[in-house]
C-alpha cells in the first residue's frame, strides 16, 4: 500500500501535467494548492502555530488562486502563495525529498506526445515562458540527478530519458530565459563540484565552451527572429530595458512610493512600452517589479528571504545528501536569473508553488518519523 505522503507527492506531478497539457491550465492550480494546504495542515506541532494561520488564508482566498483572478503580473498573493508553499515544504524528511523530486521526472513523456514544431507553446492558454519555466525546473533537477558518482547505472536510465526530454522541451518551446537560466545553473553547479575534485580550470573551460556554443545557438533556434550570434535580441530587449528603466524610477515618483511602492494592483496605470514582440506592461525582472510595486519596505523584504535562504544554504550544505544538495543549489540559481530575466515565477499559481517547494529543499527535516501523515499531533 502506498503511503499517505506519496499519495500526497503525486498531487505535484499531476499539477505540472495539467499545466503544460493543451488544456485550461486553471485546472492545474487545484492539485498544487490542494498539496500546500494539506502540508500546512498536518505540519508538525512545533510549526503549526504558524502554519495552521497560513492554511486558512488560503483556503479563504482559494477563488483567487483556484480561478485566477489574481491581478498579474504581480500581486500580493502571488507573493503569500509562495511564501505559503516554502513553509509548506520546509519540514519534509530528506528521504521524501529523494522521492519527491523523482516523482517531478514523471510527467515529461507524456507532455513530450504533444510535441509540436517550434515555436511550440507547449500549453496555448499560458504563454512561452512561463511553460519553459516550469519546464526548466524538471530539466535542472534531472540533470543534477545524473551527476551523483555513486549510483549503479540502472539509476541514471531515468535522470538520463528525463534530461533529454526536458533539453529537447525547452528548444522547442523557444525560451531564451528558460535555455540561458538552466545551462547556467547547471554550469555552476559543475564548476563547484570539480573545484572541490581540484579539477575546477578544465571543468572552467569545458563549461565555457559549452556555455558560447550555447549562446550562439540561439540564433538557431529562432532562425526567422531577429536574435544575433550572441543570443541578444535588440529589438526585445531594448523595449524590455527601456520599460525597466521607467519602473525603476516609479519609486521615486512621489507620494511616499519610495517607502510603499505604487503598490500591486495598477499595472495598466504606470509603464507600458510597445515592441515588435507586443506590449510590454511589466518589469520582465522580479527585483524591479518588487521594487517598483512594493518600494524600500517590500525590497527589502525580498533580500531578507535571499539572505535566509543562502544563510541556511551555508550551513546545511555539507550534511545533506549529494544529489539533494545538487539540486537544491542550482535550482535557487535557477530561480534567481530566472527572475532576472522575466516574471514567470509568478504568472500561474503552479509556477509560484513549485517555486516556494524547491526553494525551502536546504530547511529539510533529518528525522523521517516527524514526517508522517499517519499520526498526526493534533496537541
């Protein structure tokens, strides 16, 4: 019989299937949220006083998650479901992490039947980045699953299939910032490992090279666009720095925006700049949406949760699993060029969870048995 948490697990796989199939990805927000709620609702003792409370703002505020009602592309809830979904996952054991995330690899051949022509959107209701997001997510961890030395060779069949599955996803799909995100992360990830092996300038070189060859092959996969060898689009991405421009000096605009922002609910009010790609109406950067939406306070608040999770990052790494450090490491890298480079992280409920999930990987429990649905202390 299966246990209850991994009944429990595979609430996430099938939320990432529901998002990147050629449905309504709204559906796919009712699996994810299901999941945060129960985590926060069967939290151990010592963490329930805390999210007990966080459980119930969200089952009161489940219509503007479950529908998405939410104004985008920032709000305050994207920011509470996120922080919501990283409590949520700060108690799971190390061993259900192992699990976990191998369960994530799951649902790649079954998006990978709807394979089309690039540009493939992968799911037409929600856009390019925000399925290569997601997209990058698995790719980053099943990659990282392959770099563990001391498996037999029947563990990296599934890492391996997973890798090539995601890598030819994320092509097709055409995503600068998902491609450049995820080879950087990884990239990183390998220079830290060898450096430690005392192998780091020959593993500087290779990643080097591979990071070039990279860049340039962007121009290939947008062969129509107008993207040079260097994977710069001039036309994108000048109108993307000009609007960033605009929303950096919002701040400093008057009435008390520098301390509060203009705050999360006027996107159509301030900055919009036309482009040949569209109308761009946000940052496409998650620092300078926070900065310009919630001001000094918000900004800082940003950089506290940064700093909370590179201070425990610094002092767990060492005791965790390999493959678990690994994955957690580059996908924290991951997020934050990510940021960088657009707002993905918070256009959909599911992209927002998973990103609260991944990132709470190095406050993970060492004691398994606090770790169970089947006894719950209710004291």
């Amino acid at each position: 019989m299966l246990k209850a948490t991994t009944l429990i697990d595979l609430l996430l796989p099938a939320a990432i299937i529901l998002f990147l199939m050629p449905i309504n990805p709204v559906i796919s927000s009712m699996p994810a949220s299901l999941w945060v709620m129960l985590q926060l609702a069967f939290a151990p003792a010592e963490k329930r006083w805390a999210l007990w409370p966080m459980a119930f703002v969200i089952l009161a505020t489940a219509r503007t998650w479950w529908l998405h009602e939410m104004h985008n592309p920032a709000s305050s809830e994207d920011i509470l479901l996120v922080v919501a979904s990283f409590l949520a996952a700060s108690w799971l054991s190390a061993s259900r992490w192992t699990l976990l995330l191998k369960m994530l690899l799951i649902p790649l051949p079954l998006i990978a039947i709807n394979l089309g022509s690039p540009p493939w959107t992968v799911n037409s209701f929600v856009g390019r980045n925000p399925n290569a997001y997601l997209i990058g997510l698995v790719a980053v961890i099943s990659i990282c699953m392959l770099f563990d030395q001391h498996k037999n060779k029947i563990d990296y069949v599934i890492p391996f299939i997973a890798s090539i599955l995601s890598i030819l996803l994320l092509w097709q799909a055409q995503s600068r910032a998902g491609m450049i995100a995820t080879a950087a992360a990884i990239g990183i990830i390998k220079l830290k490992d060898e450096y430690s092996r005392g192998r780091f300038l020959k593993a500087f070189t290779i990643t080097a090279v591979a990071g070039i060859a990279m860049l340039i092959s962007l121009k290939f996969m947008r062969p129509s666009s107008i993207i040079n060898a260097a994977g710069i689009d001039f036309k994108s991405d000048l109108g993307r720095l000009q609007i960033q421009d605009c929303y950096i000096q919002l701040p400093f605009s008057g009435n008390n925006r520098f301390i509060y922002g203009i705050g999360f609910e006027h996107k159509d009010k301030f900055c919009t700049d036309e482009v040949i790609t569209g109308v761009l109406e946000h940052a496409h950067n998650i620092y300078i949406q926070v900065w310009a939406n919630a001001g000094i306070i918000g900004f800082t608040g940003m950089l506290l949760f940064m700093a909370l999770l590179i201070a425990q990052w610094r002092k767990k790494d060492k005791y965790l699993d390999p493959t678990l450090s690994r994955v957690g490491s580059a996908i924290l890298i991951y997020v934050l060029l990510q940021g960088a480079f657009d707002a993905s992280i918070i256009y959909w409920p599911v992209t927002q969870v998973f990103t609260g999930i991944l990132l709470a990987i190095p406050f993970c429990a060492a004691d398994h048995s606090n770790n169970s649905f089947s006894k719950p202390d209710w004291g």
